[in-house]
C-alpha cells in the first residue's frame, strides 16, 4: 500500500526571496564593500562580523559571487580569505580580480595580496560611530 503524499498548505509555506534585492544579507554585504576605498582589502570574515554574523564568512562569498548584477557596482574584487588569497578569482568574468585590483594600487603575487595586514581595511575600526 502505497503511502499518501501530504502536500503543505499555500499558508503554511515560507516566502522564497526571488531576487537578490529581495535578501537584505546581501545588500548589508554590499553597502561595507562600497565602503572599501581603492588600494584597501577587507575580508569575507571582517564583513560577517560587522554585519552582525561573525560565522558567516561562507555566506559574504555567496554574496560577492552574486555580486555581478548589483547595482550600484560592489567591487567585489576588493573582499579576499583571512590570509589574503584571491580566493574568489574563479568568479569574476572578462577582467581578473587580480587585474582589478592591480587596477585600484594593490599589489598581488601568486594569487596573495602583499602587505596584506598593512592595507587590511577592518569595517569594525574604519566604519566605527
């Protein structure tokens, strides 16, 4: 006897964000990046906690992969992993985010910022009331 599929109510179901503009986490995530000046990087780990989920640095990498339809522009290439590493690099299209960032004064080599505690930018201290 085959048992009886249970269907959810329509009034029972959550509401599914369609769009990223619909997810307020992300546009958090974007108003920090576009604070980021040129020539500074912050990390996925800094913006989680500014924004008040300091274990969500895996969900600011969602955001900045989403990144590319954002408006106003996020310069996403400008948020790197806790030791500096473009660890997002495989998801920018057309110009490399080591290109971009060369673009806004960093310095990059194999895939690592340089002086990457000397230009980290800390949206905790630098965005402080």
């Amino acid at each position: 006897m085959a048992k009886a599929k249970k269907t959810i109510p329509e009034k029972e179901k959550l509401p599914v964000a369609k769009t990223v503009k619909e997810f307020t986490f992300f546009d958090d995530v974007y108003e920090v990046v576009r604070k980021i000046p040129k020539g500074r990087v912050t990390s996925y780990g800094a913006i989680a906690s500014y924004v008040g989920t300091r274990l969500s640095a895996r969900m600011v990498g969602w955001a900045m992969n989403a990144a590319g339809n954002a408006k106003p522009k996020v310069p996403a290439q400008r948020v790197v992993n806790r030791n500096g590493m473009l660890s997002g690099k495989h998801h920018f299209t057309g110009t490399s985010m080591e290109d971009l960032l060369k673009k806004d004064g960093v310095k990059v080599k194999d895939d690592t910022v340089q002086d990457f505690k000397k230009i980290f930018w800390d949206p905790a201290i630098e965005l402080a009331l």
